[in-house]
C-alpha cells in the first residue's frame, strides 16, 4: 500500500469516527431535550393545575359574591344550578358562540353584569356626592339669600302698608263725597222724577184733551165734507125714503125711471133739521127701477141709534130729475180710483153731461192730482162753480 493509500484510508477512518461521534452526540441531546421538555411539560402542568386551583378558587368566591349582589345567593357550587336556571335563555343563546363551556360564560354574564352595575351604582354614589355638596353649597347661598329676601319682604310689607294705609284715607274720603254726592243726585233725581210724574199727567191731560178735540174737529169735518159733497145748500131736493126695512138693508125711493133714475147710483141719505141744519145718516144704492119708484140697499148706516127712515131727503151731485147736471174734470186722473175716460163714461150713465173745458154752465167740478195751476180749475174758480176732489166724488158713481 502506498503513502498516499494509507493517508486516504486514515482520513476516512476519522471522518467515520466523526460522524459516529456527532451522531452519539446528537443522540444524547436528544435525549436530554426530551427529558427537559417532560420535566418543562411536568412542571407546566403542576403550574397550571395549581394556578387553576386558585383561579377555581377565587373566581368561585368572587363569582358568589356577585351572585349574591346580583340577587342571586349561593352557598355550596351545586346550588348555581338553581342561578343558572334563571338564566337559561342567556346560556342557551351565547353557549354556542364561545370554546368556553356554556356554565363558565354565564357565569361570565353575571360578573360582567355585576361590574356594570357596580360601575354605575360607584358613579350614581359619586354624583350623589357631588350633589350633596352641591346641595349643602346652595343651602348655605339659600340661607343667606332667604335671610336677606326676608329682610326685603319685610321692607317692603311696611313700604306697602304705608300705601295702604294712604290709599284707605284716599278711599275713605271719596266714599264720603260719593255719599255726599249720591244722596244729593238722589235727592235731585226725586225730584226730576216727581217733576216728570207732574209733567206727565198735565201732558196726559193736555193729550186726552187735544185727542178729544181733534176727534170733534175730525167728526165736523168729515160732515162738513159730507155736506160739502152735496152742495153746501141743498137746495135741490131730488127724492125722499119710503117703506124702509132697515132689518132687511133695504128701502124704497120716491123716483123711478120716469125721473131719469138708473141702477147703480149711490145716494147720501140726510135729514134737514130746523134752523136749516142738515144731519148725514147714510148711503143707498139703487137696484131696481120701476116707472115711479125704485128698491134701494141700504150700504151705510152712520148711527144704528139713528136709523134711516121714512122720508129722508136722498141726493147725489152728479145726478138731477129736471135736467142733465153738466160736469167737468180738471186736472190728472192716471193714478185716481177711475181714469178720465172711466170717470167720462160712468157720468154720462148717470145722465150727466161731461164737458171738455169750465163755462158759466157748468154745474160741478171734479178735480183730479196736480189740479193746481190747471186754467180750468182758476176759471171755476173764478165762475165760483162748486168742486170737490175726486175720491169724495167717485163714490157717488157706483162700482
């Protein structure tokens, strides 16, 4: 074998010796790791047994003291059960949502509850403090600020009394110049009212007076108009009344047809009294005609103590037995019971005659509105012909 053989072959002799040596090595290292990681693994056990002991141990207590100021009192661990049953709708919900078992997170629930509210009842404490202090703060302020309110009250009582006391003499004496006052209106008031009790009855007086005069002017004028309506003389005597039946309203006249009588004239019934005097007693209308007399109704009576009788003088202006009576109308008539031309013709049936324009022959004017200022109504007046309105003549002329 060569040097150089025998050198290779040392070498690989060493490096075998080497690798079975780093091998025994790591062998041995091994198994040193091992034991320490047994002996680690050992030890973290026992560590964590024991600090779960504790743990196990404080929780508990810790968990029953919550629990017993959460309302919810243990004294052994089996009674949590009975705790857990009042929270069994919690635990069923959240025991799936967490690796911890489904009694550790309830009980988990109830710390975490029992912090909360112990962190709300340390804050309320806290602000019941702070109210407290507060509060004594402004008693004290309060206390001084009533002492001195008090002391202004009582200033200003006086003050007000002081002006009461003024406002009452005020009073007093405007009570006493009203009374003073009232009863001198009183007094003046009885006086006015007695004064107008007085006035009243002489006014009374003056008004039954006046009244019962103006009635005796009014019934004297109503004759005079009446009797004006027939011609203030009467001088014309055109029938008499026979055979009345003032009962039955009817009557009989001494004139027929033969004295140009015709049905429908209304005659004025009066009576002439000595001394010339003439008393209106009625009206009557003619409703038959015979050659020498005719039946008359009687349509007004103007006393029922003075009843129309047999011979009564009968008259009517428009109407004459000797002659046609010659009648003209002055003045408008649009708006008169009868228009001119009705008025026209209603005369001529009574066996008048009616003329255009006023002469020396006309017996009798009817003057209709707006007669004044007409030179008709001057000339009758001139002629002094006899005229009356036409609502006292129309009457006469039958419906």
């Amino acid at each position: 074998m060569s040097r150089a053989s025998r050198g290779i072959s040392i070498i690989w002799v060493i490096l075998s010796v080497a690798l079975a040596l780093g091998a025994a090595v790591t062998a041995f290292l091994q198994y040193l790791e091992v034991q320490t990681h047994e002996e680690w693994k050992a030890k973290a056990l026992a560590e964590k047994a024991a600090l779960e002991k504790e743990r196990t141990d404080t929780t508990r207590r810790e968990i029953q003291d919550i629990c017993r100021l959460c309302g919810f009192p243990f004294e052994q661990e089996g009674e949590i059960e009975k705790t857990l049953g009042l929270l069994k709708d919690r635990v069923d919900a959240k025991k799936n949502l967490y690796v911890l078992p489904g009694k550790a997170m309830a009980l988990w629930e109830i710390v975490h509850a029992a912090e909360i509210n112990y962190e709300i009842a340390r804050h309320r404490n806290l602000n019941a403090k702070g109210f407290k202090s507060q509060a004594e703060t402004a008693a004290k302020s309060s206390g001084e600020i009533v002492a001195n309110y008090g002391r202004l009250k009582d200033e200003e009582i006086n003050d007000l009394q002081a002006g009461l006391t003024k406002v009452t003499d005020v009073q007093t004496e405007d009570v006493r110049r009203y009374e003073l006052r009232k009863s001198t209106l009183e007094s003046e008031i009885t006086k006015l009212a007695q004064s107008k009790t007085d006035l009243t009855k002489a006014q009374n007086a003056e008004l039954l007076d006046f009244a019962n005069k103006l009635n005796s002017v009014d019934s004297a004028l109503k004759e005079l108009v009446k009797q004006e309506a027939i011609f203030h003389d009467l001088t014309e005597s055109q029938g008499r009344i026979v055979d009345p039946h003032q009962d039955e309203k009817y009557a009989f006249l001494n004139l027929g047809a033969r004295d140009r009588l015709v049905r429908g004239l209304k005659l004025v019934v009066f009576v002439r009294e000595p001394g010339g005097n003439v008393r209106w007693k009625g009206e009557v209308e003619v409703k038959e005609i015979f050659p020498e007399s005719a039946k008359v109704s009687i349509t007004e009576t103007v006393d029922r103590f003075d009843p129309i009788i047999e011979g009564d003088i009968v008259f009517n202006p428009l109407f004459s037995t000797s002659r046609p009576k010659k009648v003209a109308l002055v003045g408008e008539f649009a708006k008169t019971k009868y228009t001119k031309e009705q008025a026209k013709t209603r005369i001529r049936n009574l066996g008048s005659i009616v003329q255009d324009e006023v002469t020396d022959e006309t017996d009798f004017v009817i003057v209709g509105e707006s007669y004044q200022g007409d030179p008709n109504f001057d000339k009758a007046l001139l002629l002094s012909v006899p005229w009356r309105p036409h609502f006292e003549i129309f009457r006469f002329m039958g419906d």
